[in-house]
C-alpha cells in the first residue's frame, strides 16, 4: 500500500541529515525509505508531502529541530506520487481509518477539498476550521467554482459547521457573509483575533479537521506564497492556532497549504512552515484526553436566564479547567456528537450576566 502511494524520503536530496544529532527530529522519526517493511500499527502522526520541492524543502529544516516527544510515534510517509487531488483523498482516508493524525504539506490550498473528502466515508456531520485571509468562495453563477464551493454547495456534503479564522475584509464580497449567514457558519475577523488570540481556542476545540493557509500570515514573515499582503498573522500567532490544533482531541487532520519554493526568500517561509508543523505537534503531544464523549469528570453549572424559556447548563473540565455549553434544545441523534459546544470562562460570565456570545447563539441555530 505504502510504496503505491508514496515515494520514499531520500535522505540524499536533504541537506545535512548524515550530520543530524541522534535527538534531532530527523533521527527520531520513522522514515519510508523502502529500506524495511513499514508498520504503521503503533504510529500516532504521519506527515504526507504532495509536492516533492515544496515538502522537501520543509522537511529538510523539520528534521534539525528538537525532539522533545518522548513515546509519540511520527513516520514521514514520503511524498504522493500523484499531485492529483484525487489520489490524496483515499490515502487521508486509510490513514483515518486507522486513527492516525495526518500532517498535509501541500502547495495548494485546493488539496483542502481532498481532505475534506475523506471524511464523508464516516457519514457524519463535519465541523472545519479554515485559517485564511481570504474567504475562497464565489457566486454560485460564477463558472469558476472554488474548493469552498464545491463543499458548501454540494447536495452530498456532511458539513455541519465552517469557521473561518483571520479573514480580512476588504478580501470579502458582501455575498459572501450572506452564505455564511444562511448556513449559520462563522468567521473571526484577523483584527478580533489579533487582539486576543485566545478567542480562537474554543473554535478550533469544536472542529473535526483544520486547513491552514500560509497565505494567512503576512509577506514580512512568509513571503513564500501567491498573493501575498502586508497585513497577516505574525508567526507567534500562527504557530499558537496550530498548537491549539495539534492538543484539540476532536481534530483528527491538519493540512498546511500555500507554500511555493520558488517565491521564497532565504526559505523563511519554509521555517515559518517548520514552526506550524512542530507546534502541532507540541499540541499533540500534550493532549489531555478530555473531549468530553460524556458528562463524566465535567462539573455542572447551571445559569437561570430571564430571556429565555430554558436554563443554560456550562461544564467545566476538572482535569483541563475547560468550558462547554450544552444545547438547550433537544437534539437530532446525528447531531448528539456536536451538543456540548466549547466555549470559555467569559462566555459562562456572560451567561451569567444575561447575556450570550453571537458565537454560541449561532451554534444554537445550526440545531434548529
């Protein structure tokens, strides 16, 4: 299955790796080198490159960063032997399957549909977060249908919820808030989040899979990609989403997408790269376990409101000190996995206060 899919990681075309110190990421992963048969029972994260220079090139500074993951499993599966989106969707999904994490470097945030796609063999509901400065979705009349298109439109789609993160809005048509509108989906202004980052926390925490859009942090720190504007994330702020990410036990793929090699200077934007992959993975690796499939381990708070017919019930993790919201309303069985909302100690506050984040009134009409 492996060498169908993928080419090896050919150590040679990478510079330095004879050099790598044995604590380096380089020697502490698993390589597919078609050397030995690989295992993947026991792997926890596969990176998957589609795009041989843009993820080697990636790679190659991956692998000289530390390696402070003691017992986490990580194999670099190579890279696709296909560009084609098509033939990334059926790998995503084996690796699914298999309850392995995987990491996409893809040069093209198109690939964002692939995985996207792999995801409708489970026949659930789907929340996505996609981080970008653009929203990439046009008129339904327009010829030229964007990825973001053919999931929102699609009359076979599993998407229950899009959040978008770090939109600018002189990038967005006024049409396009108005889908968003309709369909209850939500985006957070790059402003918003710049001004607390931590707002973005509880709306990755609800997601089943993230896209990431190098596109969305500005030139001055990642020049490496098309189209790119002045205004964007810093890299702190990018690697602190990824790293939200990584430890949100509910999100089971990232893709990285955007990166192009030759428009890169000095491969900053290939270290920028580098530092998303490895904050993801931090995240991974401090994950607590508590997403809660039951009430159990939570505390119950429960807030009397005035303005409406029901009362609002909070959790609170014992083990995490994290929030959710349950759904005061009664629930579709396929949408039992979505009715605890996650949320932050200002939204109960507020709750408290008699009032509601827009966030979670919005939420409340994707059940109605």
């Amino acid at each position: 299955m492996i060498n169908n899919w993928f080419s090896p990681v050919d150590t040679k075309e990478l510079n330095n790796f004879s050099k790598l110190k044995n604590s380096q990421f380089g020697k502490k992963i698993i390589l597919h080198d078609n050397n030995s048969p690989l295992d993947l029972s026991n792997t926890h994260i596969a990176i998957i490159g589609v795009g041989n220079k843009e993820a080697n090139t990636i790679r190659n500074i991956l692998y000289s960063t530390s390696f402070p993951f003691k017992k986490l499993n990580i194999v670099d599966l190579g890279n696709a032997r296909k560009t084609e989106g098509t033939f990334l969707t059926p790998i995503l999904k084996e690796l699914l399957q298999s309850n392995i994490f995987p990491i996409i470097l893809g040069q093209e945030d198109e690939y964002a549909l692939s995985q996207y796609h792999a995801y409708q063999y489970r026949k659930q509901l789907i929340n996505m977060v996609l981080v970008d400065e653009k929203i990439n979705y046009n008129n339904p009349r327009n010829k030229r249908q964007t990825y973001l298109n053919k999931i929102i439109d699609s009359r076979t789609s599993h998407l229950f919820n899009l959040s978008v993160l770090g939109y600018q809005s002189h990038f967005t048509a006024p049409e396009v808030f108005k889908v968003l509108d309709k369909n209850n989906y939500e985006a957070i202004r790059l402003g918003k989040l710049k001004d607390n980052i931590e707002f973005a926390e509880p709306i990755i925490r609800d997601a089943d899979m993230m896209c990431f859009n190098l596109n969305a942090i500005r030139y001055s720190e990642c020049p490496g990609v098309n189209d790119p504007t002045p205004s964007g994330f810093f890299t702190e702020e990018a690697c602190q989403i990824a790293r939200y990410a990584g430890i949100c036990e509910k999100i089971s793929s990232i893709g990285f997408y955007g990166y192009q090699s030759d428009l890169d200077i000095n491969q900053q934007s290939a270290h920028v790269a580098t530092q998303l992959v490895w904050y993801c993975i931090d995240g991974f690796y401090h994950r607590k376990n508590d997403y809660p499939k039951s009430t159990d381990g939570l505390i119950e708070y429960i807030v009397d409101t005035k303005n409406t017919a029901y009362s609002l019930t909070f959790w609170k993790s014992e083990k995490t000190g994290r929030w959710w919201m349950q759904v005061p309303i009664k629930t579709k069985k396929k949408l039992d996995r979505h009715k605890l909302i996650p949320c932050s100690y200002l939204d109960y506050q507020m709750a408290c206060r008699e009032e509601l984040a827009e966030r979670l009134l919005n939420a409340f009409r994707r059940f109605s």
